[in-house]
C-alpha cells in the first residue's frame, strides 16, 4: 500500500492574519516526516491543512500524485488519514472502547453492539501500550477517569483502529512519559515498515532526531528547509528556525547600566509552585526589574502568572517583599498590587460592549467614592487614555470599536490607575500593530525604570531578546533554562525551548 | 483515592439518588396510608403516574442528546383535544383507534417541528421549544377553547381497571419502554446520543450524524408525548386545552432528579422513570397529609433546586478540602 502526500506552496490565512504563505511537505510510504517550526511559525496550521480541518487559500495538495481537496476531516479520513489531536476529540463520558470504535462499532444481527468483540478488540490495542500505563485503564473505563497521559494514549489509538496509510502525531507525545513515548516510537517504527507515511509534529528536538527520517522547517509560514535528518544537526536545525531578520531595534531599560538592577531588592520570590501543568517552579524578580518568559506555547507560562495573580489553584510559596502570600482570589493579588494583563483580552481583559470609560475604571470604582464622583473618573480615564496616546472616537465608545492594539492599551490602562508594583503581562503584544508595538515597548521600560518589577511572557522570541535582560524559558512546566547578559541570543532561547540544554545554565 | 467514586457511580447508575429516594417516599406513603399496596390502590397509584412517567422518558432522550424539550405539556394538550373533540362522548371504539394513530402522528410531526429548528437551524432548543410550547397550547386551545368533550367511558375504563395477572397495566408498559430503551441502549443510536450529549464537537470530527440524532431526540420525545396525551386522556375521560401545562416542569424534574444530567451526555431512561414515580408519590403525600396544596409547588421546586444543587454542592466540599 504504497501511498505519498505533498502539499506544494500552501496558503492559508487567518482574516488578515498570514499563517502560511508558502507551506511544503512531503512524505512517502514508510518514513517519518518531522514538521518542525518555533512558535507561530505555521506548523500546526500546515497539520490541519492536511488533515482536512481548515481549508487551504492557495497551493496543492497532492495525494497519490492526484490533486486533492479536503473539505472536512471526514474527507480526509476517508481518503486514508488519520490525526491524533492534540486537544483530544474524545467524549469524556463514554467509555474508552465506545470512544475509540464510535461509529465504527461491531454490530451482532440484533442491530445491538457487540460490546464483547469491541472490547476484545480494544484490548488488543491497548496491548500496544501495555505496561506503561496503570492497570485500570480498561475498555470500560470512563476517559473522564483517564490522565492526560492515558487519554492520549486512547486518542492514539483511536487514530490507529482507522488502518491509515497516513498519521499525523500533531504533539502526540507532549503529555506522554518517557516509557510511553518509547513504546509509541517502537510502534511508530513498526507501522514505518508496514508502508505506513507518518507525520510528525513535535518541540522536542531529541524525539525529532530519534524517530524522523526526513524534516520540513517551516518559519513564518514559509518552508525554508527539507532534507534528510541524516545529513544536518541540531545546531543547524535551529538555525533554520531562527529568523536574521529583525524589525525592531530594541533599548533596553538599563542598557549600559545592566548591573544597577542587581541592588534592587527582591520584590517576588517564588518557590516550587506547582500547578496541574507546571513542575516546580522557583524564581526571584528584582524591584525594577523586566523578567522576560519564553518557550514554546502552553508550556506553563499562561498557569504561572495565573497563580501568581490568585486566579487558579496552586502549591508552592509565594513571598512578596519577603512576606508570604497566598492568594486564593484575584480581589486579595490587586490589593497587594498586582496586574495581570491576560492572554485573551476580548474574553479576559476586557468588557468588549462597555465603554471604554467602564473598563478603564472597572478595578477602581471603588477609589470613587458614593455616589460616585463622576467628573474625576472622567478626568483620570481622560489622563490615562492621554498617557497611552489612545485613538478612539471618546470615553464613551464602546471597547469593541477599537483595533487590538488600542484595545490592549485600555487593559494596561485599567491597572495604571491602581498603579500597581507588579505586573503580569501574558502575551501583550498578540495581534497588536507595530506601531502600538513600539508603544508598548516604550511603556515598559518607563515602568520598569520607575521600579515595578514586570513578569513578561511573550510569544516573539525577538520581543524578549530586545526588551529583557534576563529571560528564564519554560519547557514542560519547568524551567529549563535561564538566560542573560551574553547568552541571551536567539539560538539558545530557541535550543531552551524544544528542549535542547546546550543553552545558558538550566 | 477513591474521591472520583461519586462520579463514577453517578455514571454507572445514575438512578442510584432517584431510588433512594423513591424508598424514602414510599416509606413516607406506607406510614400514611397502610393499604397503599393493596391492589385496588396500587392501580389507582400508578395509573395516576403512568401519564408523567411517560412524558419523563422522551424528555429524558431529548436531556441525553444535550437538548431540553419544553414543548411536551403543549403536545399532551393537543392530543387531549384532538380525542376529547374527534372520538367524543359516543364515538366507537373504531374512531378511538383512528385518532389515536392520528394523535400519534401529531405528536410526531410537533417533535419534528423542534427538531427541525433545532437541529437543523441550529437555534437553542430552550428558546426554540418555549415558542413551539405556545403555538402547541394555542392550537389545542384552537381546537378546544373550552373544557369538554370527552372519550366513552367505557374505553376510559380499559386503561383505568385492566390489570393482567393482578398487576396495573402500568407495570407492564413501563416494562415495555424499559425493554425498548435497553435495546436502543445497546445499538449504535444510543452510542451516539451520548456521544453528542457529552460532546457534540468531538462527536462531529468523529463522524457521528449529529444533526440526525438531535433531529431524532426530538421527534422521539414528540412521539412520547402524545402516548403521555392518550394515557392522561383515558384517565380522566375528557378534554380540556391546558391540561398539559403544568406536565412540562414536571418532566424536567423528573429527569433530573432521575440522576439524568441537564448538560447532556449522562443518565438514562430508568431513572427518569423512578424520578416520575417519586415525584407522583410525593403529591400522594402532600395530599394525605392534609397539609395546604401550595406546599406541592414548594416542595417540587425545592427537590429540583436541591437535585441541581447537589454535583454543585459536592464539587464544592471537595474544593475545600484540597
């Protein structure tokens, strides 16, 4: 069953957003293609064009060397592919059996499931994987019952029961052991040998060269690299990933000046917190000072300042200013002056139907007295909207009025009010123009400059190369690494982030 | 360790808190009322309940699916009216025949009606089935603006004393619709009513016809309720236009308290069947007790707040004790 893929010049954007603008892939019968690409590169959205989830603007797909066109992922499985998502698409209050045959289910000739032949059939799957998950993982376990690892697991194998001629593992071993991720590599080397073509999307660049025949480097949506994995190393793969070309030139907060920082006082000390996804993590942050996070996406990043915000459960100890806190509301992190700026600020951020008067004012009305002093909340939005140089029609506007970049100044602006000693920002700059962009920047470096220690996590690997001057990167809910002064560079932030512990001190 | 145990036990018998307190009412009953179990009551009990337990049951498949159905009291009313006008006082047992099939078929055709809104326009079903409930109630007040008319007595009779091998006819349709939900259990119609009530987005990438089995929920709880419309029609022998209205909350308690999840995806039919039968048993208690009728109400609304807050309440202890 000799079968072969190619996606040649792939388009596809996302409103105005380009997420891919020249996409290529290829892989044959019996190799392993790893997809590789740093964050917002494209690699996940060149894994959903192929697998029928979204729909391609421009370029080909080539199956078979028949030009293809998927509308649904029902298509595409029907042609021979298979994904196992990485959110999973299981029904976590069915059975792992009834999951994994769903729709498929043996039937008898009353019409009526034959649960034994399906749970028979499960078993022989799960045999694939056994020993390396817990003993109650059965057909009829409910997958509500599962850990993540177990889940993932399941959502494996329900790819698997297809019979594909092409699987695409899209993160297939994020939440998986090592012993599993073992056992999936000896079965992903046997399905190789049955003609099998398998695509592998992955950040862990030590799984990359143990398992991959082949690569596809993708940067900015383009594909600037194939070849044999063979025949290049990790030091060059990550240079692939590494873009040169740089649009901002960044000035830094104490540039020249580096070491005055280091007499601030601590301000936030962090001891081994731990969440559902991160693993222990300890951290101080200076008076003053810009902490830069990195990594790859979901890594932990968004469950840190959440925690440290108040906002989810957590382990560990948090000291402020050396005394202890532990917050169990966002209300008690405010009042310690905290500011979180979250990763979503159409759904967290932000009142989008309010004005932008409410939402400047929404942590402070109560500063406002009662009934409330009206003119003076007007004149202090007005001096904050001025500060931010904000464009919008008035105070009264709606929020949803304005563009992404001044709608994530009127976030800021909501906490600048409170003026807070520390601020937790996630992600600020997503879908903000490059104008604002440089605003932003700019303000950062005044806060920090005025002594508030800023918690920056940020997507752009640029952005905290530029702006920081110490970076800790998270892998895995840990942090694998702390960079600065001469081995902040790009190459090992990126190394830090798929995992790769030749950069800074881990 | 064992701190899931809730859930799990929850999911696999989820009718677990509806007998315990099905015992308890019945309990409450026995004390009241010592002959409950003699024949001639026992009858006169679950003929009483059959209409309700009924209407539980396709609410009960609509809940699954993730849907609600607050349509059904219009349904019982429009085929109350259609017998109570069409088979009248005199009609022949031939022409009770015939209208039931024809109530059948409205009950069928008002489900479809949902169902078309719903899954195939994709409105919200709470919204969609509150608006079909007033055109359903306003067509059988069309129908019939005011109570009367009625069926012969006679084959009121048959529904309200057959009782086969000593036992109330309702035993052994409740027998039938439980033996017909365990075999649709078991085919791949039941696995893919969990599968959209639990998860419909994982259901659709999977392949399952979503649009068809919510379609079907609907078109299965009309068909219920016009069984539930005859059943009530024959209990009482005559017609009157809003006799379904108060039968709606009713269900939806029924199944809730049933153990069957209002989010979809979770329960059965059986408990809704016991759930139907408690509730029915509680009204025989507030009746006993000669305590004042408002306390029906009150005590209804109170089991559904208390069986909605329960998993809330749960979660929430256990919150506590991390």
């Amino acid at each position: 069953m000799s079968v072969s893929l190619s996606a040649r010049n792939i388009v596809k954007r996302y409103g105005g957003v380009v997420a891919l603008s020249d996409g290529n892939l290829d892989v044959h019968s019996g190799e392993v293609v790893a997809l590789i690409g740093a964050n917002g590169s494209g690699k996940s959205t060149m894994s959903k064009v192929i697998n029928g989830v979204v729909v391609l603007d421009g370029g080909q797909l080539l199956l078979d060397d028949k030009p293809v066109r998927f509308s649904s992922p029902q298509a595409a499985r029907k042609m021979g592919i298979a994904t196992v998502f990485q959110e999973l698409s299981l029904v976590s209050k069915m059975t792992v059996a009834d999951n994994i045959w769903l729709t498929r289910e043996p039937l008898k000739s009353s019409g009526m499931i034959d649960r034994k032949l399906m749970w028979e059939k499960t078993e022989a799957l799960l045999d694939l994987f056994s020993g390396t998950f817990k003993a109650d993982l059965k057909p009829a376990t409910l997958v509500s019952a599962l850990h993540p690892d177990e889940k993932q697991i399941v959502e494996i194998l329900k790819a698997i029961s297809l019979n594909p001629r092409i699987l695409i593992l899209d993160e297939a071993t994020a939440s998986l052991d090592s012993r599993q991720v073992e056992r999936l590599f000896e079965l992903v080397k046997r399905w190789k040998a049955e003609g099998k073509a398998i695509v592998f999307v992955s950040h862990r660049m030590e799984e990359i060269f143990r398992i991959a025949d082949r690569y596809s480097v993708l940067r900015n949506g383009k594909t600037v690299g194939q070849g044999d994995i063979k025949d290049i190393t990790e030091k060059d793969l990550i240079q692939l990933m590494t873009e040169k070309e740089k649009v901002f030139q960044f000035t830094k907060a104490a540039s020249g000046e580096d070491t005055s920082g280091l007499d601030h006082p601590i301000y936030l000390e962090v001891e081994n917190l731990t969440t559902e996804t991160l693993r222990g993590i300890s951290l101080k942050v200076r008076q003053g000072e810009l902490l830069g996070i990195g990594g790859l996406q979901g890594q932990g990043q968004r469950d840190l300042l959440l925690a440290l915000f108040g906002d989810i459960p957590y382990e560990g100890k948090i000291r402020i200013k050396g005394e202890v806190v532990r917050f169990k509301h966002p209300r008690q992190a405010m009042r310690k002056k905290l500011a979180l700026v979250p990763g979503d600020r159409a759904k967290e951020g932000l009142l989008y139907i309010r004005s932008i008067l409410d939402n400047f004012l929404l942590p402070s009305w109560q500063n406002y007295g009662f009934p409330l002093k009206m003119k003076l909340a007007k004149r202090d939005a007005l001096t904050i909207s001025e500060r931010l140089s904000l464009v919008m029609a008035g105070l009264m506007a709606p929020v949803s009025s304005l563009s992404g970049g001044n709608a994530q100044k009127v976030v800021i602006g909501k906490w600048l009010l409170r003026d807070p000693d520390c601020y937790l920002l996630d992600d600020p700059t997503k879908g903000v123009d490059v104008n604002t962009k440089a605003e932003f920047y700019g303000l950062l470096t005044e806060l920090s400059q005025q002594g508030k220690s800023i918690l920056f996590y940020s997507s752009d690997d640029d952005e905290l190369i530029g702006l920081c001057d110490r970076v800790i990167v998270l892998h895995d809910g840990k942090i694998r690494a702390e960079l600065q002064g001469a081995s902040l560079t790009k190459e090992n932030l990126i190394a830090a982030s798929m995992g790769v512990s030749n950069g800074g001190e881990a | 360790m064992k701190r899931f145990s809730w859930d799990e036990m929850m999911n696999r018998y989820p009718a677990f808190f509806a007998i315990i307190l099905l015992v308890v009412a019945l309990i409450i009953n026995f004390i009241l009322q010592p002959n409950m179990f003699a024949r001639d009551t026992l009858n006169s009990n679950m003929r009483v309940f059959l209409p309700m337990i009924l209407l539980a049951a396709g609410q009960a498949i609509v809940i699954l699916g993730g849907g609600i159905d607050i349509s059904v009291g219009g349904i019982v009313s429009i085929v109350n009216t259609i017998l109570a006008t069409q088979v009248g006082l005199n009609g022949s047992p031939e022409k009770m025949w015939t209208f039931v099939l024809v109530s059948l078929g409205a009950g069928i055709l008002a489900g479809a009606i949902n169902g078309f809104f719903i899954a195939f326009l994709r409105l919200q079903p709470i919204i969609t089935t509150y608006a079909t409930s007033f055109l359903y109630v306003g067509f059988a007040l069309f129908i019939l603006p005011n109570p009367g008319g009625g069926i012969p007595a006679e084959i009121a009779n048959v529904y309200r004393n057959t009782t086969p091998l000593g036992l109330p006819l309702a035993f052994y349709v409740i027998a039938v619709v439980l033996l017909i939900w365990m075999y649709i259990r078991s085919t791949r119609f039941g696995n893919y009513l969990y599968a959209v009530g639990g998860n419909a987005e994982a259901a659709y990438e999977t392949a399952v016809p979503v649009t068809w089995v919510l379609f079907s929920t609907y078109v299965v709880s009309g068909f219920m309720a016009a069984l539930a419309g005859i059943a009530i029609t024959m209990l009482s022998g005559s017609g009157n236009a809003e006799i379904g209205v108060p039968m709606t909350l009713t269900s939806i308690t029924a199944v809730v308290i049933g153990g069957t999840a209002l989010s979809g995806g979770i329960g059965g039919v059986a408990g809704p069947v016991v759930g139907a039968i408690t509730l029915g048993i509680i009204q025989n208690i507030i009746s006993f007790s000669r305590i004042d009728t408002w306390w029906e109400t009150f005590v209804k609304a109170s089991i559904i707040v208390v069986a909605l807050a329960a998993p809330g309440v749960i979660n929430l202890l256990r919150r506590k004790k991390v």
